[in-house]
C-alpha cells in the first residue's frame, strides 16, 4: 500500500502545481481551418500548447474525432480505420493507424485535414469521419527509446522497451522497430466468491485472487518510395509472445486453482503500390498476409477436505492465416465527383486441435480437430458527389460471394452470396453545423475459433465447435448532427437501429454442451452524445472538459427458452467524463477520466451472467522538459467489479435455478510509467 500512497501523492502534486499554474498559459489555441466544406485543415501551431511528442497525441487532440483502427472484419474494406497518411492507409491491417502514427513525430507532420462525409480523392472505406495526415518531405532522420513500467500493488510489475530509427529523404522514407513489450489485464485482483442456493442458502464462500501477465518480443521494417512511375509502400513483422492467467479460489476446506497458459509467434508482410494511369486515374493495389501460431492449455485442480479432485486440462493448437489482394481504381471525374471501382480477393484459415481430458481420461468433443478454409470475393464500386457547396452524397455497393468448407471431425461446405449497398448524405447547412445519415448493410466477419471446441474451466464450461455458423448481417441506419464552437467546442448526437439477421450469441448442443451459433433475427437501437468544452472562458486555460454517454436496447428470441431478451454482450448505458490542461508555462500536460461502468449481460443455454463495472478512475500527468524528453504518469483506479452468475438446473423452460454465484473483485491499483527520449 505505502508503494501506492507515495506515487499517487507525487501525481497530485503535480496535478495541483499544474491547477494553480493555470493562468500561465494565455495563448489560446489557434482556430482549425476550413479548406472546404466538410473538411477541416489543423496545422501544428493548434497543437502548440499540447507540446505533442508524436502525431497520434496530435490525432489524439482534434475534437470532435475517435481515432479507430478498424474492428477486423471481412477482408481489407471492412477492418480498416479512420487514418490515412498522405492519402492512404496503412500497408497492413495490424499496423494499424495509431502504431503508424505512434511512430512519426510530431515535427514530421505539415499539417492534418479532418473529413466529414468526403472529399475528392478520399477512401472513406464505411467512416462518415477520418482524418488524413500530410507529412513533410524534407530530409530527416531519428531515433526513439522508450521505456515503460505497469506497478501493480500486490503482484509481479510488469516492464517494456522499445527503439526505433526512421529516415526521410525527400519521397523516400524507410524505418526499423524492435520492442520488448507487455500483455496484462487491469481486471485482476484479490475478492471473495459466494455461492447460493435457489433458496439462498450460502453453500460456497470462497477468497479469490486472479494475475495475469505475459509480454512478446517483435520486430518490424518499413520502406516507401518511388517505383515505376509510381510510389510502394512495404512492411513486414515477427514477433513472438506469452500469456499467464492464474485464479485461485480458497477456504479452510478449500482449494481451486486455474492456470492458463499459452505461447505463439506470428507477423505479417504488406506491400501497396499506387500509381496514376492517366490524367483521370488513378490505380492502387495492396497484398497482405499474416500468419499466427498459438499452442496452450488451461489447468483446473480442486482440492476439498484434504482430497484432490481429477484435474481437468483443456489443451489446444491453433495454426492460422490471412491472404488478401485487392486493386481499387479510382477516377476523379471533376472538382465534385468522385468514382472508386475495384476489387479484393482474400483466403483465410485455421487448423486447430483441441483435447479435454478428466483424471488423464481423455473426453470426447465436437470438432476437437478441425481446419477451416474461407476464399471469398468482392467486387465494389463507390461514388462521392459534392451536390453543392452544402451538399454531399456517398452511394456505393459490394457484391462479395464466399465459401467456408470444414474438414477433420466433420466435413461441410457452405457457399454465401452478400449485396452491401451504402448510402451517406452530408448536410452543412451552416458554419459550425452539420447532419449525416448513413444506411448500409453490413456482414460480420466469422470467428473461426467458434467452429472448435474450446472450455472456460474457471465457470464449469467447456463449449463445442459448431460446424454450422453464418455470418451475422445488419441493416444499418444512422443519424448525427454536429455542432462545432468556440474553436474546439464540438457537441454530437447519434441515433442508431440495427436490424440485424442471423444473431451471433450462443446455442444448445447435445450432451449439456453449448456453442457459439445462430440464433434467429433481432434488433439493437443506440443514442449517444458527446460533448467537447474548452474552458479558457471559464478561467481555466488550456483545458478541455469532454464527456460521452451511449444508451443501447437489444431484443432476440432466446434459443433455450423461446422468450424475448436482450442480445448478449449489449451494454444498456456507459458514460465518461474527461478533463485535460495544458500548461505551457510548467510543459506540463495533466487530466483525468471518470468512467461511471457498465453492466454487460451474457446468456447460455445453462447460465446467464451479468458482468458489473463501475467507477474507473485515471489520473495523469505528462512532463516535457525538452523538445526531445518527456516523462509520464499515470494511475488507474478501480475498486468495483461484480459477476453474478445464475446457473440453472435444467434446459426447460422453467429454468429452475441451482445456484447463484457472486464474484466481487477489487481490482489491483495500478500505475504506468514512461519515458521516452528522441535523438
């Protein structure tokens, strides 16, 4: 505790310096500019105050924008993010955005265009928001080491490092990134299980302790340049990794204990090569590849009495892969249209086994051994038509056609045909205000891990493979209004309804056994807000109060029971509250962040569970001393952490229940620490 008392007092003492320091910094950010409707230019005297050490503390900063990288769906068109750089994405759909922008310093970038609802010569790829990042060219070349630390009260800390060297020269630009680097959860921590009877008899009251920790070693090159007539953007990376999860559960009579294991290695190599055909078009192709490898095994050993019960292991071997190949052609038919067509070609597979075994007596499971192969194709064609200067239209359609065949304990071939058309209408009808409506259907990328077994020994559950999935469609309708003030003020509302075919949760098999499945249509509504407030009016320079809070409802049919419920996984309400300063004074940057929780429902055939969080709290503080140091704090808090699981005696429709359980953790506080130096 004494570790914890005397870190948290040096940050509030930093954090109090910076408050009473406030009024040292009274040179108000410098306005965005509006280079054309829809499209908002940043240069880098709006981030002056910030200091910012890299581009991504300067996406980081644009109001009004959420940097994302993409959620690894189908393919390249659906998984990439919001970032461009120079025009384009990255080379590889794991490098993501913000590993890309990570990497370039902030005196590399010439300036930054935010796009609402597009613009000539930009690949939304689904976003109604991305933000382009235009870097210098001029000649240049530097190193960064970085050096970070997780200090967790009452387990092992957890260290990492990284170096990289990047070069510029003119269009030419090459780099080299070696890291040693961490994997953790902020979810472990000591608590007490209790188990009820239906009538509420306490029959199980338990301490319970959860670790978790593992890091990986990786290294990545980049290159770019002029080629035949043209410009080719490579990347390749390797890396190896491992994860150790430990939970305990104890009484005076009591021993359980689960171990998880794993280890794998995996990279990826990456290439795009554009180039214009002639004065009207342009042409880009990309080819990815990945490759993972992932072998372990979970442990469960249950002592009571002074008796040893049969250990149970789930063990697994899981080899994976991802091919894709994609053009795009894209034709600027005038200063307000633009036409994209092109295609993508990708195959993608898993070979895993998995065995189960009770006392060292093997028990037989569904598709314990099982590889999955998936070819598919797309053909896409997207038009941007600026109407008027208030005005614009994105109309685009995917027609994609795929087949998923199965083989070792069960052999299938299923064959999908999916028509995605996309419709986004941009609406400006004045300075500062702006309305977008999206309508799209969408298809979800299958989990190939759901076609095998799999178990979580620590809640009682082994899950079979299910040869039968399909990907889970939605239509999507989407509205937002935008308003934007006082330079960086921006205020946002959305709502959205989903109807969605094909629902993803999970579904009954024999035996007592459950997997991952289709369980019929349902729907999902959402409205959130968003609220960005610089306070220099209120006599608080350089800070920024910003707050966001979604609301969600959700309905399927139960495949147990045939009643109406939500869909698992479906968060009812979350809400953030966010304030940062900027002291340029002090070349301090210090904030915090309220997260009020979430309560998040999971339903199967023989349990329902609801996973409760509440009050996560951050405190930060980042110094600068120099244009090439800087050194940062922080410290997360999080003391409320409940799953209440109710297990039920049987698959009728009753539903009589055998038991409840509470597991009521108090997460470890922990602090992360940085230093990074650029030479």
């Amino acid at each position: 505790m004494h570790k914890t008392i005397l870190l948290a007092s040096t940050a509030l003492l930093i954090g109090a310096g910076a408050a009473s320091a406030q009024t040292a910094s009274s040179n108000a950010a410098a306005a965005p500019a509006a280079s054309e409707t829809g499209v908002l230019v940043f240069t880098p005297d709006f981030f002056a105050d910030q200091r910012p050490n890299t581009a991504l503390d300067m996406v980081n900063r644009i109001p009004g924008f959420d940097l994302s990288d993409g959620d690894g769906s189908r393919g390249f068109e659906g998984s990439a993010g919001n970032v461009l750089i120079n025009g384009t994405r990255p080379a590889s759909k794991n490098d993501t955005g913000s590993n890309v922008l990570s990497r370039t310093q902030a005196g590399q970038v010439e300036r930054i265009e935010l796009i609402r609802g597009g613009a000539a010569g930009i690949a939304m790829q689904g976003y109604a928001v991305v933000v382009n990042v235009i870097l210098k060219k001029e000649a240049s070349h530097q190193s960064i080491a970085t050096w970070n630390a997780n200090i967790f009260e009452g387990a092992r800390d957890l260290y990492a490092a990284s170096y990289q060297y990047t070069a510029t020269d003119g269009d030419r630009s090459w780099g080299v990134l070696v890291s040693d680097g961490i994997s953790m959860s902020d979810s472990g921590g000591p608590g007490r299980v209790v188990r009820t009877d239906a009538a509420g008899n306490v029959i199980r009251d338990e301490s319970f302790d959860a670790t978790f920790g593992g890091g990986g070693q990786s290294a990545r090159v980049n290159w770019s340049g002029p080629l035949a007539a043209g410009r080719v953007e490579l990347t390749g990376r390797y890396g190896v990794n491992d994860f150790t999860q430990t939970q305990t559960q104890s009484s005076a009579t009591t021993l359980r204990e689960n171990i998880g294991v794993s280890e794998g290695s995996g990279g990826e190599v990456g290439a795009v090569y554009s180039r214009p055909i002639n004065d009207a078009w342009k042409m880009e192709g990309r080819f990815i590849h990945t490759f993972n490898g992932t072998e372990g095994a979970s442990t469960n050993r249950t002592r009571l009495n002074g008796v040893q019960s049969p250990e149970q292991v789930f063990a697994y071997d899981r080899a994976s892969s991802e091919t894709i190949g994609r053009v795009i052609f894209r034709n600027e038919y005038s200063a307000t249209t633009t036409f994209e067509t092109g295609g993508e070609i990708a195959y993608n597979m898993l070979d895993s086994e998995q065995a189960f075994s009770i006392g060292g007596t093997p028990v037989p499971l569904p598709s314990a051994t099982v590889k999955v192969e998936e070819t598919r194709g797309e053909l896409f064609g997207t038009t941007t038509w600026r109407v008027n200067p208030t005005l614009s239209l994105e109309t685009g359609l995917r027609l994609e056609s795929s087949t998923i065949s199965q083989s070792g304990d069960a052999d299938q071939e299923k064959s999908f045909f999916f028509a995605k058309p996309r419709v986004l209408a941009t609406w400006t009808p004045s300075e500062g205000n702006q309305i977008r409506l999206r309508v799209e259907r969408e298809v979800g990328q299958l989990d190939f891990d759901d076609f095998a077994a799999s178990a979580d020994l620590q809640d009682e559950n082994v899950f079979g493979g299910n040869v039968d999935l399909e990907p889970e469609q939605r239509w999507v309708s989407e509205l937002v209004y935008e308003r934007r003030f006082w330079d960086e003020g921006v205020f946002s509302a959305t709502l959205r309804h989903d109807e969605i075919e094909d629902v993803l949760d999970i579904i009954p098999l024999a035996g007592g056994l459950s997997a991952t499945g289709n369980i019929g249509d349902g729907t999902q509504d959402r409205a959130s807000v968003s609220l960005t407030v610089p306070v220099g009016r209120f006599g608080i320079s350089g800070g920024r109060l910003s707050s966001t809070a979604t609301w969600q409802s959700s309905e399927v049919t139960d495949p147990t029971t045939g009643d109406p419920r939500e869909i698992s996984r479906v968060r009812p309400f979350d809400i953030n509250i966010g304030f940062t300063q900027d002291i340029a004074s002090w070349k301090t940057q210090w904030g915090f962040e309220w997260l009020r929780g979430f309560d998040e429902p999971n339903f199967d055939p023989d349990q329902t569970t609801d996973v409760r969080l509440r009050n996560y709290r951050v405190l930060f503080a980042e110094y600068k001393p120099t244009p090439t140091l800087s050194l940062r704090a922080q410290v997360n808090i999080w003391d409320d952490f409940l799953i209440t699981r109710t297990a039920y005696a049987d698959r009728s429709e009753a539903r009589p229940v055998a038991y409840v359980e509470t597991r009521d953790v108090d997460p470890r506080t922990f602090w992360q620490l940085r230093l990074r130096k650029t030479f």
